[in-house]
C-alpha cells in the first residue's frame, strides 16, 4: 500500500519538529541545563591529571559516577573516602590487578589532583536523595 | 543496471565487518578472562584489550549496515548509486583509518574519552567519510519515485544523527565543555546515548527492508504504524538517552524527563506482544530461510533487551543497576541479541538473493549448530551479567574486592559462555564469508545482469 503526498507531508512535518526540538533541548542541556555554580572550577593541574588519565585510557577499568569500565573500583569519592595518600599509594605500585604504569611523581601529584577535583563535583552512589512516588529522584547534589 | 563490481562495494563493507566481529569477538574473549584473572596476557592490558574489542564490534554494526546500503539501493531498489567511486573512497579510508586505530590501540596509545580511546585526530577521516556517506545516499535515494518507504526515512535518520551525535561526542575539545565536569560529562552521555539510537535507526532500517523484501510485499514499510513506531524511536533517541546519567548530579527535571520518555517504549512492548502469535504464524512459513531465522531472533532478544531497558530507565531502579554489569547485560544484549542478529539476517538475505543456485547453501548443519550455540550462549552469559549485576547493586560492604570475590560464580560463567557465544557465531561468520566471497567471484552468474 503506497502513502498519499498527504501523509508525506505530515511524516516530513513531524521529522522537522522533532529536529528542530532535537537542537532546542541540545542547546538547553549544553548552557542552563548543566549549570553547576556550586562547582570551582578545574585548575592546570587537575586539567593535566585529566588528560593523563585519558592517555592512560583508565576508563576502561574504573568508573566516575558508575560510568567507565568495570575491572576496578569507582573513583569518583576515591580521595574522601580513604584519602589523596590511599590514590598515591595505588597509582604508584599497583594492585594484582592494576599494572603500576610507572609514572614520575608530577604526574602522579596531577593524577591525584584530578581525583580530588572530581571527589569535589558530588557523591557517587548518593547517600541522601529522595524518591518520588512515581519512581523519579531527587539528590542532595544536584543544582538547584 | 551498473557494471557488478560498481553495485557489490557494500559486499566488500560487510565482508570487512565479518572479520571485524570475528576478530572483535576473540579480544571481548580475552577480555572476559582478564576480568576473572588479571594476570592472564599482562602484555595486552585490558585498557587495550577493552577498546579493541568495543572498537571492532562496534565497527561490524556500522560496516554490515553501510553495506547492505550501499548494496540494496543500486542490486534491488533500481538506484544506481549517485557515486560508487565515492563509496570506494569510504570504503578504503575506513580500513586505513580502521587499522590506524587498532594500532593506535595495540600501541597504547589512547588520548580520546571511552568509546573513542583513539587519538582524537583520527575520526577526522571518519567523519569526512561521513559525510561523503551521506551525500551518496542522499543524491542516490533523491532519484526514487514515489514516497519514501519508511527504512529510507531510518537509514536518513541514522546518517544526519550518527554526524550530529559524533560531533557531539567531541565537544569535550571545547574549553567551555571542560570548564564544567557536570556539564562536560552529562553532554558525553548525552551523545552516546544519541549515538546509539542513530546506529539502531540503521540497523532497524535494515530490518524493516529484509522482513519486507522476504514478506514480498512493502506493506510492513509504508504502513501508519511503521511510521509512528519510526517517530517514537526518534523521539526516544532525542529525548531518552540520560538514563545513562540519573546518578551525575544534574537538574531534577532532566532525569524525570527521560524517564517520561523512556516509558514510551512500552507502546513497543505491548506491539510486540499483540504481534506475537502473528510473528511465530510467520515464523513457522519462513522457518527455512536463514535470514528470517535470524530475524526472528532479534525479535525475542527485542521483547528481553526491552523489559530490561523499561526496569532500568525508572530512576528509582537505575539505583540500584547503575554502574552494574546489568548495564554490561543491557549493551551486549541489543548489540549482540538485536544488532547482530538483524545484520546477520541482512547478510543471509543478500546471499540468498544474490545465490540463487545455492538457496540451501547458507543453510548448512553447521549454520544450524552455530546459530543455536551463539542464542543458548548468549541466553546464559546475559543472565550471569544480571545476575552479577544484581550482586554488585545490593552488595553493601564497603570493599571492591570482597564484592568481586562474591559475584566471581557469575563472571566465570559470563567469561565462559563467552566463549561459546563466539565460537558460534564464528561458525555462522565463516559461512557467510566464505559465501559472500563467492558473490564476488567472477566465475559467478550475476543474478541481476546488465540490460542488453
């Protein structure tokens, strides 16, 4: 059974309102829907420590906010939840499961610096939240 | 008509895609025992061995979906591509650029964010190929007569998303995305999330055209609900994706929303399970033809992958499975249980059609025992990875490794029935290469000759 040039028109209308939403919320999520004031901002080293954490491709074992790999621990309260010397101690010896990536000390300070930025950002798993009765929740974290 | 060779480039995209998931499969398989034995191959660390694996099953889905484009259009829609000399080009470009990153990744030389481990400076040729893609698709489907049938609408879809969403996911370059971590990690997720639909509007394009060319009739295609259930996925992959984030600190309402939308996917399950006694009707009529076999498949892995995506996109849920291997189960279950199953079909419909002679070739034992080995395997390494994820979610001590010890019975069942996922689906993958190759010989009678 062919469509009409009718129901052409209303499948090419909805396609472009869905689009046109599509780059609305886009725009809305990169600028207010993610505003985090509450947030200092990342400093040089940090900045460093993140990019070697890429290089490293550390992802691929541990996670932030549960995103990541699986093959080691959550990192995102690594530094609050034992301590920055706890990291240090990790990154520089490894573990039966992680190698030690035989890093010079300014890249471990940096490497440290960056899990205290993140450890700064929230709490992961949130410890105080809210569910609502339709099953949606709320954090202690999140901006208001 | 176009001379063969011009018309069959996409056979050389599925048969490099073949590979791509043969050799794909074997790291996910050495992978799955780092996990359970750390010291297993210390020389190719899992940061190395996880992106190859995701890399090159990732590469299948896209490869196998670009080519039954770039071959359906000019063998069986009578478009002759607008430039098979521009397919060609993206065609070589992505086994340079291909190999580049995989010995990017053998090198350890990663610099990009999870998914794209990859120098950044290497998905430049990715994306100009892109675009080239979609220009050739574009102009060729513009010659079609008549209104789209709506796997047109999703191939299109999935080509201008798949462009938007990997821009996207490079925006992280953008000082302003790097001020904030929030921000920055939210537009991520948001990208993936996107970018996995507009992959699935490829894959499920591809569906939707071999269940009607096998139906014979387009019915199935140009339908009012094929329509609505096209928009639905679109405004899920819009509009759904920050299930991925419900636990990233972020505005209330951007979860609730999700959630919202999310729930709409239960139209689709109530489909699915008012169409049920009419899709295994169906079955049983087709039940000879690999390609409908492997459909059907994918319909079963649909209805599991979807109950499991609905219990997970209600935050209250997400809870307790976020940052879980149930999340592991959720991707290997539509990437393997759906994507692979649908582009399996897609490759047995294209050598049923383009072999006539060999209509029970593809249909060997072998195919047969291949084909239950990888669905029974597949069966089991999904429950243990919900099973370990369940563990991993209500474990509540405080230590990772006391937690991993406890869910170690399911990892070692996951590792495997991984093995054996992948030993089937090689036997599958062999007769499909080996058959494919033969489309290409030129001792082979070309099914759609050229008009006199």
């Amino acid at each position: 059974m062919r469509q009409s040039w009718g129901s052409v028109i209303k499948n090419r209308a909805i396609f472009s309102t869905l689009f046109v939403s599509y780059v609305f919320y886009a725009g809305y999520v990169y600028t207010a829907g993610t505003e985090a004031p509450h947030i200092a901002p990342i400093s040089d080293e940090a900045r460093h420590g993140q990019d070697l954490f890429q290089e490293h491709n550390c992802i691929a074992c541990h996670q932030f906010y549960g995103l990541g790999g699986y093959m080691g621990p959550d990192l995102t309260n690594v530094t609050s939840r034992y301590s920055p010397a706890y990291a240090r101690a990790f990154i520089m010896t490894g573990t039966p499961r992680m190698p030690n990536f035989n890093l010079p000390v300014d890249d471990v300070d940096a490497l440290v610096t960056y899990l205290e930025f993140v450890d700064s950002t929230g709490t992961y798993p949130p410890q105080n939240y809210e569910v609502t009765w339709y099953g949606t929740v709320e954090q202690e974290d999140d901006p208001q | 008509m176009m001379p063969k060779d011009d018309s069959l480039i996409g056979l050389k995209f599925m048969r490099l895609g073949i590979l791509a998931l043969a050799v794909g499969m074997f790291f996910g398989v050495i992978g799955g025992f780092q996990f359970l034995f750390p010291e297993f191959l210390r020389e190719l660390l899992f940061t190395k061995t996880r992106p190859l694996h995701v890399s090159l099953v990732v590469a299948w889905i896209f490869l196998i979906s670009i080519g039954g484009i770039y071959l359906y259009l000019p063998r069986q829609q009578n478009l002759k591509l607008w430039s098979p000399r521009a397919a060609n080009v993206h065609f070589w470009v992505f086994v340079v650029t291909g190999l580049a990153i995989l010995a990017s990744y053998l090198a350890g030389k990663f610099g990009g964010r999870e998914y794209f481990e990859y120098p950044a400076v290497l998905s430049i040729p990715i994306f100009l190929t892109w675009i080239l893609f979609g220009v050739n698709y574009f102009k060729t489907v513009s010659k079609s007569k008549g209104p789209w049938p709506v796997y047109y609408w999703m191939w299109a879809t999935g080509i201008v998303f798949f462009f938007i969403t990997f821009c996207e996911a490079y925006l992280w370059l953008i000082p302003y995305f790097r001020e904030s971590m929030i921000r920055e990690i939210i537009v991520q997720w948001k990208s993936y999330g996107a970018l996995t639909g507009s992959w699935n509007m490829l894959v499920y394009g591809t569906a939707i055209y071999v269940a009607s060319r096998i139906a014979g009739s387009e019915e199935t295609a140009t339908s009012k609900l094929a329509y609505s259930l096209f928009f639905l996925g679109l405004f899920n992959l819009i509009f759904g994706w920050a299930h991925h984030t419900y636990l990233v600190p972020s505005q209330t309402w951007i979860r609730t929303f999700a959630y919202m939308v999310s729930m709409t996917e239960l139209l689709i399950l109530g489909k699915i399970l008012w169409d049920w006694r009419a899709s295994l009707q169906t079955y049983q009529k087709h039940q000879y033809c690999n390609a409908y076999r492997f459909l059907f498949a994918a319909d079963i892995w649909i209805f599991i992958n979807l109950i499991l995506a609905l219990l997970i996109s209600v935050p209250a849920l997400n809870l307790i499975t976020h940052g879980t291997h149930i999340t592991v189960a959720h991707a290997m279950g539509s990437t393997i249980g759906i994507n692979t199953m649908i582009l399996l079909a897609s490759i047995f419909y294209v050598i049923r059609e383009e072999l006539p002679q060999h209509v029970h070739a593809g249909r060997t034992k072998q195919v047969q025992i291949g084909y239950w080995t990888a669905n029974i395997s597949l069966a089991v390494f999904f429950s243990a990875l919900v099973l370990a994820g369940l563990g991993k979610g209500l474990y509540t001590g405080g230590s990772f490794q006391d937690m991993m010890l406890q869910i170690r019975p399911f990892l070692l069942v996951f590792a495997v029935s991984g093995i054996g996922l992948m030993l089937g689906f090689w036997v599958v993958l062999w007769h499909a290469f080996r058959l494919t190759g033969e489309i290409l010989s030129p001792a082979t009678p070309d099914p759609y000759p050229e008009p006199a």
